[in-house]
C-alpha cells in the first residue's frame, strides 16, 4: 500500500485549527474525498472533537475520527497514543489524506521527527496557523515576537514566544487566521515580522477557515532537510520543556455544573477579567435567557466568539409541537437521564488556559457567574434577567 499524505495543523491556543479542520472535512464530504482525522486535545475534555464530529462526516464509531485526549504529542507518551491511533484509523479506512491537528501547546518538532521514520504515512504538510489578532494586540503587528525571540536566545530563556517562533520555523506554510478582522497594511506587517524569522516559507491569509482542501492534496512530500539541523539543535530542549509539569507555565482550569450562566454577569466578567494571559478558553453552556440553546464558548486573548451549536434534548421535549412519536420521546428521555443533571442534559463545561495568577481570579470570577439558588427560585417562577449578550455574537 502506497504511504498516506498526512497534514499536521499546529498552531497557538484559538488560533483557528479547528475551524479550519472542520471546513476540509465538509470539503471532502462535498468532493467525496475521504479523509482521516486525528485530533489531539491536551485535557481530558475533548471539546475539539466533539465539534469536528459533530459535522457529520467522519466519525469515532468508524475509527475515521480518532481523538487523543490528556496527552501531548510533543510527549513521547502522546506520541505513543498517535502510533496506536494511526494503526486502528488504517485497519479500517484508506483516506486520500489523513489530518492530524496538534493541541494548542504542542511543539511540531518530536510530530516531525516520529512522520519522518514511518512508512504507512508520508508527510506533506506542516500547517503552522498564527492568530493575526493576537500577533497584533499582544506582540505590534509581529515585531515584538522577533525582539522577544531575540531575547530570550540571549538569555537562555524559553517560553510561548519560542513556541510560536518555533512553530514558524517548521511550518511548510504558515496560515495566517482571522485576518478579516484587521486592516491589510496590518496583515501584511504581521507577515513581513514572520518572513524574518523564516524567509523560504510561504505565508496565506485565510479568513473563517477559508482554505482549499484541493490544494493540500496536491502538496509535495515535506522537506525534512531544511528542518534536520532544527531538530539536532532544539530537541532537547523541547524534550525538556514537555517534560514540564506546567507546560509553558501554562495551566487549567474545567468548569463543570449544571445551572446556566447569568447573562449580565457573564459580560461584566468578560469585560472586567479576562486578562492578556487567559491564553484561551473554549466549551459548552448555556444562559438562563436562552434555556433552548446550547452554546459554544470560545475565548482566544481579547476575543470571544458566542455560537449556538443546537439546541438542548430537554428543551425538545418541553416543546408541546416536537413532532416526536411516543418511541422517539422515550429514546431521548432516556438519553437525557444519563446526564443526572437538574435541567436534564443543559450543562456547562469549560476549559480555562492561562497564566496561574490570571487563571485563578478569572475562574472563580466565570463561577460567580452561574445563578444562585435564590435566582434559581426566582428564574423557575418567571423572572427574566439583561441580557446584553448580541443574538449572534463575535466579540472583539
């Protein structure tokens, strides 16, 4: 069997790897184009593949989708795991091209280094995905990301700026993300700061994850040889910085229960602490405004996108004009009681990512936000709250 091309998409926390992922596999669905998928979540809580899933088209019951979660592929452990998950995606399907997107925190090299000893795949592609939103608010446009870098050489020292600068120096491509929201004189100094920390690699803008799954088949295979020095000179000490117990002093938080959020402070505490160093924040929720709803929370630095991504199997039910059959409401009751939650399956469950001293104000600032008991009371016998939150929302 010829090898498989295989993609890695690497890139920060909220730099738009699964919305890119999940616009190939509609792609593919479209141009029936069958793809391997492998999605690597560095917490337990796979929130990733449960979106990617949710497309439809690949799946964990038929091994195309495979979700590694709790474990790092830049960690000889995760990397295990992905040998595994290779193995059973390729006893059960022959994609045209397998994609693996990496976890937020993940350095591309150990990725690179383990492609490049294997004969079932054959890598074509290191997708590097910057965030041009956070290259502006937090490193000017680019520039400080190569002063930063500069210092930190100098110093011996190494941190997210290494990380990002290192994921530029593998990339086959770099893709820069959410350009919509920036001027073109600014996109273009954002691209000019990461030509100057690696001048042969070409630099795409992409907006909403706007990229042609036809171009990537088409690629060639991968050029170890520009990055063999790379790997010689860095991998201990990447070895060494995912041997970490905080990986990139980075750590986090879940948030689980079961009452939905207050609308009016939800907002005040989006807007009064979420700091430069909540490096992300992602999950599901809902608001006593919108007890229909399911939502998608997904905070990348100073912006915070609202989605509503279906509607809860609760609020079906409660529904008088469902269209349900008497069989179809049983079978979702039952789905519903395997939740043991006081409104059925509504829930809210969210990873928090960031500095510890920023994290632990801003944790306990999102559980101030859940309704009391009293306002449960309240909420149950028809009392409404402000809600200020746009119908749909991308906040900036």
């Amino acid at each position: 069997m010829n090898p498989i091309p295989v993609v890695i998409l690497s890139g920060f926390l909220g730099s738009g790897k699964t919305t890119l992922l999940r616009n190939l596999v509609i792609q593919s669905h479209q141009q029936n184009k069958p793809l391997g998928v492998i999605i690597n979540e560095l917490n337990a809580f796979d929130v990733d593949g449960a979106l990617v899933e949710n497309v439809d088209v690949v799946d964990k019951k038929h091994h195309s989708l495979i979700s590694i979660a709790g474990e790092s592929l830049s960690t000889p452990a995760g990397i295990a795991k992905l040998d595994g998950a290779i193995s059973t995606l390729l006893t059960h399907h022959t994609p045209q091209l397998l994609i693996i997107e990496t976890s937020g925190s993940a350095h591309p090299l150990p990725l690179i280094d383990y492609c490049r000893q294997q004969s079932r795949i054959k890598l074509t592609g290191v997708l590097s995905l910057m965030d041009s939103v956070m290259l502006a608010q937090d490193f000017a446009d680019g520039q400080n990301l190569v002063t930063d870098l500069q210092a930190n050489l100098m110093q011996g020292k190494r941190d997210i700026t290494n990380l990002l600068a290192e994921q530029v120096l593998f990339a086959s491509h770099v893709i820069l993300t959410k350009t919509e929201r920036l001027s073109p004189e600014q996109t273009q100094q954002i691209g000019q700061a990461l030509q100057k920390i690696n001048p042969y690699v070409p630099i795409l803008a992409v907006s909403w994850g706007k990229l042609a799954l036809a171009e990537l088949m088409q690629l060639p295979t991968y050029r170890f040889s520009l990055v063999e020095q790379l790997i010689d000179e860095l991998k201990e000490a990447v070895e060494q910085d995912s041997a970490e117990a905080s990986l990139y002093q980075m750590e986090t938080v879940l948030i689980e229960d079961d009452r939905p959020f207050h609308p009016q402070r939800l907002w005040d505490t989006y807007h009064h602490y979420l700091g430069k160093q909540i490096y992300r924040s992602k999950g599901f929720f809902w608001l006593a405004t919108r007890a229909s709803h399911a939502l998608l929370w997904n905070q990348n630095a100073g912006s915070i996108g609202l989605e509503q991504i279906g509607t809860w199997r609760s609020a079906i039910l409660e529904q008088d004009d469902n269209g349900l059959t008497p069989e179809e409401r049983r079978i979702l009751q039952a789905k519903i009681e395997q939740h043991n939650g006081r409104f059925g399956d509504r829930r809210c469950r969210l990873i928090v990512i960031g500095d510890k001293a920023q994290l632990t104000t801003f944790t306990k600032a999102l559980q101030r936000c859940f309704l009391t008991e009293s306002e449960i009371q309240d909420w149950q016998q028809g009392t409404t709250f402000p809600d200020p939150w746009p119908k749909t929302t991308v906040m900036q």
